[in-house]
C-alpha cells in the first residue's frame, strides 16, 4: 500500500459494500472460490461498458477470498467514466490520479484467467495496478487501447525542412488556427452513452493531453522496425503543418525533418501515464500467455516486489500499427527475489525489452550528523517510497559512482513527492556531503532472462542492472541500439546499478545496435564523470559465453569502462551485409579504464576480411 | 474532509507528530494561544523557504488549540518542494495532486495575521487550501507568485497574420526547433540549494506544462484595461514564432492576430490548477485585509461552505503586470447562508469579479424507477461531491431549465470523479429522463455585495446566480463585459442559477460592456434553448433603483429574457464619449420572452439625442 490511496476511495468502497450486498442478494452466488464473470453482469462482444462490474466482482472476489476470476472467451471492453480513481506513483511512469480498471489491492492467492479473451480499453485508463498482493497470476489474455497514446503516420514525400505525411483515421489529429498540428483522442463511447455535443468536444480537447507528442521516430515499412541509423527527432508537442490536398495528408515542417517516402513516421508519446501492468509491493507474481498489444508507458512495471516472472508472453503492436508499448516493454525498480523473462516476445515497444534497476536518491540538505533530507531527483520517480526505518542505505559518491560507506536508518519522514526526511542510527560517515546519492541495500534481484525474442523496438534490448546473479540466455536479441547495456547514473535517471555477476550465454545477437542508442551491442554506459572512470569499477564478473553475434560491420560487439572482470569465451561472430556496413566503427572490441578483461582464444570469426588477431585486439576508441 | 485526502498524507500526519516532538522540546512554547512564527524557524526578507516549518507550526497549532498565527511584518518565500501534498477537487478549477503551503484542515477559531506581510509563493503550488473549517480568518497580508502562470508581452509592430512582441524577463520562453513559442518556468531556487544542471533542465521542461496558454487577449497600456472592443484570440498552447532582432524580440504569427502598437498582449493560462484560497465545507470564514497580485486560478474559491466574507481585500496585479488572478477573482459553488463582498477592489482578473452558483448534474442512465447514475458534466467540476443521503435533489428539464419535481435522496455512491450513483427514497418523477439535470435543494445563500470597485479585468463583473436574496449596491463597475450577468446553464457549464430576489441599488456602471462579453451592462445569458425561452422564467424578481450608468451609445443596458419581474427605477443614465460608439446598438432596453418588465418613469436620462420615452421604449432586438 505504499502507492497511497485516498479516502474517497475509501468511501467508495464502503459504499461499494452496500451495492455488492444488493448484488449478492439479486443473484446465484456462485459455489466454490471460481468467479465466472459472466454470472456478474459482465458480457462479452457487445461493445458495453464492463469497468463498473468487474470492480464489483473484484470486491466479491476478496470477500470471498476466490482463487480465481475466469472471463469466457471473447472482446471486453472498459473505459473510464465508472473506473476507480486513485493517486498512485508508479516509478519511471508519470504520477497521477489513475483511473484503474483493475485496481487488485491486498488480495492473497488470485489468478485472472482470460482464457484467450481480448481487452479493449478506452482512453486514459490503467488497466492492472496491483499492490500488496500476494501469489496473484494472470493468464490467457490481450490488452489493447482502442486509441493508442502515440500516433504514426505514412511519408508520401520529402522536402527540405518538410515531410508530407498521411494520417491513418486510427489517429485523429488537428490542425489549429495557427497551423499547429496535434493529435486528439477519438469520439469513443459504448454504445447507447447520452452524448452532448458541446460538451464532448470540450472533454475531448481535455482528454487531447494524453496524445501529445514529444519526438518523431522512423519506422522501416517493410522491417516494420525502426529504419536503419535513424535517430529520434526532438519535437514539441505541435508542429506547423499544413493540410494537402486528399484525404488527411498533411505537411509538416520542422528544418530537421528527414524520412524514407513509404516509411512510418512515429509521433512519440510525452507522457508514460498509463502503463498495462503495475506491480508495486507485492510478491510471486506470474503473467502468464499475456499479450500486450500497447500501453501508455511500459508494458510491466514492477517496483518494490519479490519474485516476479513473465512467461510465454507477446509486447506485440495490434494489427495495422507499428508500436506496441510507447516506453519499455517490461521495467523492474528496488525488486528482490527472482526476476523472471522466459520465452515471451518483445517487439515493436518504443524503448527498451527490459530494465532492472535501484533507484537513487540525492543528498538535498545535511541538517545534522544523523540527519539528512533526500531528494528523488527524476519526476518520474516522484513518489518513489523506499527508506523506513532499519533499511541500510549506501552511500555513494555520485560523480564516480562509488560507494564509501553505508548507514542504518532510525526514521524517516515524508516529506513530499521527492524529499525524505532520514535519520541515521548512528553519525554518518563524515565524506558524507550534499549533492552525495543514497540508494537502499537490499536482496538484489536474481534476474533469469531465458529464451525471450526482443525486436523491432526502439533503443536498446536488455539493461541490466541488478546486483543479485544475472543470467542472460538463450535468447533472439535485434535490437536497434545495444542489445545488452549496462547502465545507471545518480546524475539524470538516477538508476542504481552495477553488476556483480552476469552470465550471457547461447544467445543470438542478429545484427544489434544497427542504429544509434547506445555505444555497442554489448556495452556499458553508466553515467560515471570522466575523471573517475578509472578510479571506479562499477560492474563486475561477467561471463559472455557461447553466443553468436552476426554483424554487418566493425561496431564494437563490446564497449567498455570502468568494468572489474570479464571473459568473452566460446563465442561465434558472423559478418553479413544486412545493412550498410558504418565507416566509423574500426573495432570490435572497446575497453577503457578496465581490469581483467579477456576475450578468449575459442572465439569463432566468420567472414571477415581481417585476422582473428587482428578483430580481437582491445581499442581505446571506436 | 470531502476533496479527500490520502494515506500518502497520513502517514505523514504521524510522522510529522515525531518531527513536531522534537522541534518542541527542542524550542520554547509560547505561553497562550498566539503563535508568532518568527519563534518557530520561520524568518523574513531573507528569501529562504518557509514552507515546511509552516507545516510544522500548523500542525502544532492545531495541537495546542491556538487561536492566532502571526507573521512579524516582512516578506516570506514558500518554495513547492516541501510542501503538504494531496489530490483535492477545487471546483471550476482543474483537479490533481496539490502542493499546498498552507493546509488548513479540520481546523476552528484560527485567525493567519500577516501584519501587512508579503507571501511570495514560488512554482506550481497552492497557498491556501482550507477544508472543514470553522471561523476562520485570513488578515492583512499579500499574495503573489514570482513567476505569474500566464505571460505578458507589449506590441512592437502588426502585420498581415502576425505581431511582433516584446517579451520582459519576467515571462521566460523558448522557440523550439520546429519554431514554436512557448512560454517556461524561471530557473528559481531558495538560496543554498543543490543544482544539478541536466536535471534542472529536465524539471524545467516538465513544469513548462504550468505556463501552458490558450488564448490571447489585448490590453490597452495607458487605460490598463483590455483594450476596447477587443475579445479573446483563441490559439494553442504554441505559436509559430521568429526572433527578431532586438533582445526578446520575437515575431508570433497566427491569421487572426490583431493588436494595436503599444499595446499589451497577454497569453491566458491554459489551466486553472493553483487559485490563491480555496474554502471547502467550512463555515464562517473571512478574509479581511488580504491582497491577492496573482493566482494560477481564481483568487477565492468557495465550495460547499456557509457564510464567507471578503472584505477590505484587493485582488489587483503586482508592480509591472497588467494581470492579476489568471481566473475570476471570486467563485462561490453551493454555498450555504451568507457570501458577503464587501469594500473591495477586483481589478485585472482574467475572468468575472465573481460567479455564485449550483451545480447542475445530467441524468446519465436510469436503471431503476428510483435508481440513477448521474455524471458531473464539465471536467473542471469532476470530483464536487454534493449527493448524500436525505439531500432532496431538483430535477430539471435542461433545455428549458425548468424545474419540473424534486426527490429526496435514500443513499448515494460515488462511483468515479464524475458518476455518482443516486437511489432516492420513493419513485422519481416519471418524466425524468436521461439527459435531463439535478441539483442540490439548499439553503441558498444571501448574497451581500456592497461598496466594491470592479474594473480592468477580462469578461464580466458579477454573476448573479443564487436563489438567496441578492443585494448588490454601492459599487462601481468598469467590466469591459456585462456588469452583472445573469448565468446558469444545463449544456456546458452546468451551473445552478436563477435568482429569485436581487436588488442592485446605488451603484456606478461607469462604461461597462465597452467590449464584447455579454449582450448588456445587465444582462440575461441563462442557457436556456430558444425554443422554451418563451415558458422558461428563470430569473425572478430584479429591481434595479438608484444606480447610475454612464454609457457611451446605445448599447443595452438591459437585454432579459425569460425573467419573470423585474423593476427599474430612478437611475440616472447619462451619456458620454469615452468610447467610440458602436452602430450596431440602438436600444437600451432588450427584452423578450419576459413578464412584469418595467421602466419606470422616474429614470433620469442626460446627454442623450433621444426622447426619454424612445429611450425607454423596450425592443426585441438590438
């Protein structure tokens, strides 16, 4: 329950209660702990509207302690009028009053089983926010939005300072009176809903918000991946356009602008409002046969949770669209126990397949030798609640990154969004000083990422940043940036990191990082200072073995800094002509301010013009 | 307590109890129920934040029952990123999560003496949001923002679709790549605090989103009023733009663009989410002595409360802005008992001088013959609780706004921010159907408005819309709109109206409806469809006596409809050339669909080329 709710939610569900005792009288109630929603008023192809009832059937179900909510199979649909509303903070999202169509708090021992069923939802809507739960499962369903949170359109023609665009219906735009492109939402109400018309449009230019656009990316037609070295293009929201002639094509300017003719251009969503899986505080939790169609923000967002798998899952765009997910396909913040990726695909989602990561908080004020206050530095991570009393904080030296002392907390006040008031049990170690990270020690997550096809997205694969054991295996890595990064910074995300173990072996990497996110396929980009890369050691102990990596030309396989150990053994590299080979890039092999890396005489080179020898010589630079 | 509160908040009621111990043991307490701030951390002119020893300060005073807070004469800084925080529903402003400086909740017999202080509050925050209040006063003290939440520019040259502007340092902006203006936050901190430059930029950007625009409106430099006969410019938030030569020198362009040289052009804030005070469910409240230069909002909102008074106040911009509150300067929803302003000045707010109404809910969907849902229909009212179990609710046909029964509520559950189901205790009416509108039967509050100065600002200056008797004398109006207005509508709005007994005795209309808000210096705009104009009589019982209105053509001074009596007598009219009269206008007496409409004979008319008998001669058109 650290995600907060609020006492007109309580209210609610007081009332709730009342309703549901109605309910329960007017029908059969079920035998058993299987609640099949169809015996609740919840039907299915119809197009209605069925948030209301399933918030009914939710609070039966705890009250019955059911194990298990089964839908028949079929098209749900939910939209937000009768959702529940609650203030919650989700990390690397944006905070707000959601409205949640599943809002499952507290429950113990629950799966949701679709059994193959389509979820349809409608607007700004969060579709699962789960919280203190406990052994919950979801299985056997898809999630979609009928509108999707970013937009895209085809390139009819380029100019110079100019692209001529056409804007498939499925993304209602306008133009203003001073020529200002923006997307709104669609007019979209169940069927039979009281229309004013004054009033919709007035709701819909509110509602216009949740479509706004902060960059541009180009997609590959025929890849349907993000075209080859193409970059994003920063925008604001709104661009000058003008209308051309046929129907919703369009011109639009910025002196940036380049595109492909026949190639999708990607609006990308401003906000990460409405990610499809929240699971905040709560521990064994499955998604199982989940296909996630798209998102406002990340697919799954995990934060401060024990054991947590996917499996057997899709991030998959929904027929006609390029885009899944508008941020990360999957997101693990403060997580302990098992993190689990096995088998699922994660393609088209515009950032990366997976991050697992800590979070750091700043040293805002030094109010005495025991007291301090802490500030979350990045607004998405406002919110973020992690320091109580007895937690062992690190404390850390944010320009290099290292750790020099760790401290034992005695209490800790919220303050607000992003300060914390925290006192120390003892005097804290007197390097201690403002503008110095803190992060939590705790159970580092054991990260098992096995047998998962990652494609297609925008930027990077996998960042791994767990301190807990990593394996990374058998897995299908294309991805347009690195396919493997290791990250974190305590000076713009503010993500803790740092390997201690990591395994990646019997993986494919399919000509990764053939765009521009990230320095290599394998890389490091920790946001250490120059000054104090070689002073610091910041991942440690990783293990590359038995994987193939087929490459198109000399861009580092790995690019590293300030990394304690490293054997890349065993390995097959393949050279191809997939894309145009980068003139730039002259070594495979980038190593800066770093100890004990080895690559391996067992290493396999295929096609290649120069020597084993000769591609297997450590560079200092690209 | 109904714009709810969260556990986010109380979690931090307790542990503030901890940090409220120590600071108590750790100061001295004043003797009495008196508490001087200046004895509790809180010190002046220094620019330094106050904000979280405030909290502390009300949390104890609250504790120990105190009657008085006084702040030694100075100027006082209040910073966002310590304050209070919880999602409140303000009325016609725009709900969310708040950050509140003064969190006045729950509390009785407390007076906030400013000794003729100066508040300056800084960034997106609320300065005073008081809930569950009892006798309760706000005394001698000023209010402003450092960075206004709309921006000021000053003409430097017109052409054919664009203007060229000035833009003063204090109304940051940026043009993006694509050439787009907007406007941004300052880069403002308390002294001492820890800067991290790529973060700074980042919560840059994301704040830019509270000095979003929506529309243009000019004023004129030398009268420091909105320029005559000029109306709101409707835009986006973004305008193509060019820098021109010239230090903040730009080039904005838009077809519509119009404007004189020399010659203020402000851009309207685009939302209404920090209003100066806000009074909720509380009883007895008075502010006296208060200045308030600025709110991102309205100056006073009140909702739901009994008995408030506004007295000896000024809402009027600070040194070199030519607007103060970006929203009325008074807002009164469901107020009970009496709304008393008295001797004030309203000056250059960007709406109404004030707007005292209901709230109108839609029939969303009948599910019973005494069950329904009903939808708060325009989204700045999402979250207004009013339906509880014994109210007796209106139902009202929209169209024509006539009442047509009443019921009495058995119980109610709110279900979303804007659905709330409604069982009543017998059948409703059998007329009622979906689409149709409710409100709250109350005791609607009198309403005393007496010895104010109203002028400068945008739109009208006062909206009359309660069923309590009104009095509205002594004051001088100079409202480039109607001076006074009388609302009310079930189609966009969905405000309550319709008064059954004003009086507007001894007033000044000097020159007001100089522009284009509204049809008349007193006029009728209840939102009533022109079919049932005719059988709707919405307003009742006006007399207007003893004013005088200065008019510079023939403009209506009266344009009614559906009003059912309405006495005007001895005023005297006198005509004048402040303004260059406007052809269109030709009778000073508009009125259909009206009953019991009388001039009396006893109105003086002076300056006019018209006989007093075809001057008062009503006509049905303009």
């Amino acid at each position: 329950m650290h995600i907060t709710n609020s006492k007109f939610v309580k209210k609610h569900m007081t009332t709730l209660g009342l309703g549901l005792a109605l309910l329960l009288a007017a029908q059969q109630v079920i035998a058993g702990t299987i609640i099949d929603v169809s015996q609740y008023g919840v039907t299915k192809n119809d197009g209605s509207d069925s948030t209301y009832q399933i918030r009914k059937i939710l609070e039966m179900a705890k009250q019955q302690g059911a194990t298990k909510i089964v839908f028949p199979k079929g098209k749900y649909d939910f939209y937000p009028d009768r959702a529940m509303q609650k203030n919650v903070y989700i990390s690397n999202n944006d905070p707000g009053v959601k409205r949640i169509i599943f809002p499952l708090d507290g429950f113990e021992n629950l799966e949701i089983d679709g059994q193959g069923s389509d979820f349809m939802f409608h607007g700004g809507v969060n579709p699962f926010v789960l919280e203190d739960g406990k052994n919950i499962k979801f299985s056997h369903f898809s999630v979609d939005f009928k509108r999707s949170f970013h937009s895209e359109a085809s390139v009819l023609a380029t100019g110079d300072g100019y692209l001529d665009i056409h804007i498939p219906e499925a993304f209602p735009y306008k133009i203003n009176t001073a020529g200002i492109l923006t997307f709104v939402g669609l007019q979209d109400s169940p069927p039979g809903k009281i229309l004013i018309p004054k009033l919709e449009r007035r709701i819909a230019v509110d509602n216009a918000s949740d479509y706004q656009f902060k960059r541009l990316l180009e997609f590959d037609a025929k890849l349907r991946e993000t075209a080859y070295m193409r970059k994003d293009i920063q925008t604001g929201n709104g661009l000058p356009a003008e209308k051309l002639p046929g129907d919703r094509n369009v011109r639009i300017f910025q002196k940036d602008l380049v595109a492909t003719v026949g190639n999708i251009m990607t609006f990308q969503a401003k906000y990460r409002k409405y990610p499809g899986f929240v699971v905040s505080d709560s521990s064994d939790v499955v998604l199982d046969n989940i296909t996630i169609h798209h998102a406002g923000g990340m697919g799954l967002l995990a934060q401060r949770s024990h054991n947590v798998t996917m499996q057997n899952s899709k991030v998959t765009p929904s027929e006609g669209r390029y885009v899944s997910t508008t941020a990360d396909a999957t997101h693990f913040v403060n997580c302990t126990g098992k993190i689990q990726l096995l088998n699922n695909l994660f393609e088209n989602q515009k950032d990366d397949a997976t991050n697992i990561h800590g979070i750091y908080v700043a040293v805002d004020k030094i109010l005495d030798a025991k007291t301090i206050d802490v500030r979350l530095q990045h607004p998405q991570q406002y919110g973020f609640d992690f320091i109580d009393a007895g937690d062992t904080l690190e404390l850390v030296h944010a320009p290099s990154m290292n750790t020099y002392s760790t401290a034992k907390v005695a209490s800790s006040e919220r303050i607000s969004e992003e300060i914390t008031r925290v006192v120390f049990q003892d005097k804290f170690d007197s390097r201690l000083q403002e503008g110095d990270s803190i992060a939590e020690v705790r159970d580092y997550a054991e990260v098992l990422i096995k047998g998962n096809t990652i494609r297609r997205n925008r930027a990077r694969g996998m960042l791994l940043n767990s301190r807990g054991k990593t394996v990374v295996e058998d897995n299908y890595f294309h991805a347009p940036g690195s396919a493997i990064l290791f990250e974190g910074d305590a000076n713009f995300w503010y993500e803790q990191g740092g390997v201690s173990q990591a395994i990646i072996r019997n993986n494919v990497f399919d000509n990764s990082f053939y765009a521009q996110w990230g320095t290599g396929i394998i890389a490091v980009a920790a946001g250490i200072d120059n000054k104090y890369k070689e002073s610091s050691r910041y991942n440690k102990n990783i293990l590359i073995e038995n994987n193939t990596f087929k490459v198109f030309d000399y861009a580092p396989i790995l690019n590293l800094f300030s990394v304690d150990g490293l054997v890349f053994k065993n390995n097959v590299i393949e050279k191809n002509s997939a894309y145009p080979a980068r003139a730039k890039y002259k070594h495979l092999f980038v190593v800066n301010h770093s100890d004990a890396v080895s690559i391996e005489k067992d290493n396999t080179f295929v096609g290649f013009e120069k020597s084993k020898e000769e591609l297997t010589k450590f560079s200092t630079s690209l």
